[in-house]
C-alpha cells in the first residue's frame, strides 16, 4: 500500500513538473540606455528569418503589472499571439516592455481618491521615462532589416491603452494601425494622426476604473477630425475589456491588414 501511495503521488506531481519546465516562447530581453533599463519580452515568428521583413506589434501591459520582474506584463494577452493558429497565420515580432513599477506610460497625474480614477494628462511635459524608453526601443527595431516599417502597430490596455494613446500623439508617423482598450487620451491631441492611422477601440460599458466617458470622448473627437475610427463597448462588462478584445476573431486579421503605403 506505500508504494502504490507513493506511486501515485509521483504520478500526479509528473504533469505539473513538465508544465513548470515549459519555456516560454517569449524570450527575456533588456533594453539598457545610460543607467536606465527596460525589461522587455521578445517573441518572434515561428522558424524566424532575419533575411525576410515582418510586421512587428508593441504590446503596452496595464498598471497592475509594473515592475521589474519581466514576467508580469504577459499576464494579459500574451496568449493571442502564441497560439498556433495566429503564430502559423500571423507571423510577427512581439515586443513586451515592463513599466516601472514607480512609473506609468502615460503622462497623467491620477485620482484614486474614488471610482472611476480621476485623470489628469500633462503631455506638455514630455514622455515619461519608461515611455521614453519605450519609444527609444521602438527606434532601435524600426531600423532593424528583419522590421517591415510598414508594418508597425501597437495595442494596449488600460494604462497601456492610455500609452497607446500618447504613442499616436508623439509618434504619429510610425504606426500602421493602433488598439488601445479601456484606456483614455487627450481628444485634443488626435488632429496629427485622425485619419492617417486607423483605430479599433474598445471598452466596457461598466469599467469602474477607467470611466468609458474616456474612449468616447476620444471617438467623438476623432470623428470630429474626419476620421472613421471602429469602437466596440461591450455591455455590462467592467475593466476587463480586454478579454472580450482579445476574443475578437477579426481583431488580429484586421490589425494586420493595415499598411502605412496604403495611407
């Protein structure tokens, strides 16, 4: 009978150990600039060549995954572009920077006091340091001749939506196409890139931390500019509008159909 236990036990924690020792597709990488650093994660195509040029995606984690961990910001959507299906259909470099847990990506000074959170965007002042990093980073990748420049686009949730946000208002000639989720802006900064970069936003109708006030406000002021921006608010959900973003079966196919030579 102690054996048998025993075999057992070794039976059922053999699973676990061979989850544990996966290794994930996502590769650690730092982006060192003077004396400041940015953890990111890399992925990159399935049989990648660096002969050939590929669409790259920068992928901004939100608030609650700060640090300097380089873990945390695949929490959140990191699945969407490993699963076989999109890999084998989309091939493309990931770029996954970690904020600072001091920090923030956007520019904004905030209100926790109550719910929704109070924002207060400050883009007078200039990118913050991990934002400025970022767009370093991006630079850098831009020029790589594995990158197809075309072929730039970046997403984000929550802060990161916010991130995506202020990207488009600073970096308005780089990307080809831009998802910003539950995030928020300053609708009048969209007049350098309404209309020259197409949009999908998304919220939920409930978020009780970021008000969907928000991403309308940024939809009204887009269309005020003459731009069709597509925007999706998912009734009765909360925060995690990403979840259903992600869920999406035509967000990565229209993402990708979108070149800047088309503009």
């Amino acid at each position: 009978m102690r054996c048998l236990c025993l075999f057992l036990i070794l039976l059922a924690a053999a699973p676990f150990q061979g989850v544990a020792q996966m290794p994930s597709p996502y590769s650690r990488e730092a982006f060192v600039q003077g004396t400041d650093t940015l953890p990111y994660r890399k992925l990159l195509p399935e049989g990648f060549d660096a002969t050939r040029k590929y669409p790259l995606i920068l992928f901004l984690h939100g608030g609650g995954e700060r640090g300097s961990d380089n873990e945390k910001q695949l929490t959140h959507g990191s699945g969407l572009f490993t699963s076989p299906v999109n890999r084998g259909a989309f091939p493309a470099i990931v770029l996954a920077p970690q904020c600072a847990a001091s920090d923030y990506w956007a520019q904004v000074d905030l209100d926790r006091s109550s719910y929704p959170i109070g924002l207060e965007f400050h883009y007078e002042k200039g990118p913050t340091r991990s934002l400025g990093l970022v767009m370093d980073l991006l630079e850098q990748y831009r020029k790589a001749p594995y990158v197809d420049a075309d072929r730039i686009y970046v997403m984000g949730l929550s802060m990161g939506g916010m991130g995506t946000f202020e990207l488009l208002h600073r970096l308005p000639g780089v990307f080809a196409a831009a998802i910003p989720i539950c995030g928020a802006g300053v609708p009048e900064t969209v007049g350098g890139y309404a209309g020259k970069i197409p949009l999908w936003i998304f919220h939920g109708a409930v978020d009780q931390v970021i008000a969907p006030e928000h991403s309308l406000d940024m939809v009204q002021a887009l269309f005020d500019a003459g731009a069709r921006p597509g925007f999706t608010l998912y009734d009765r959900v909360n925060h995690n509008s990403w979840d259903y973003a992600f869920a999406e079966p035509e967000l990565l196919p229209w993402l990708f159909s979108h070149r800047k030579a088309d503009r």
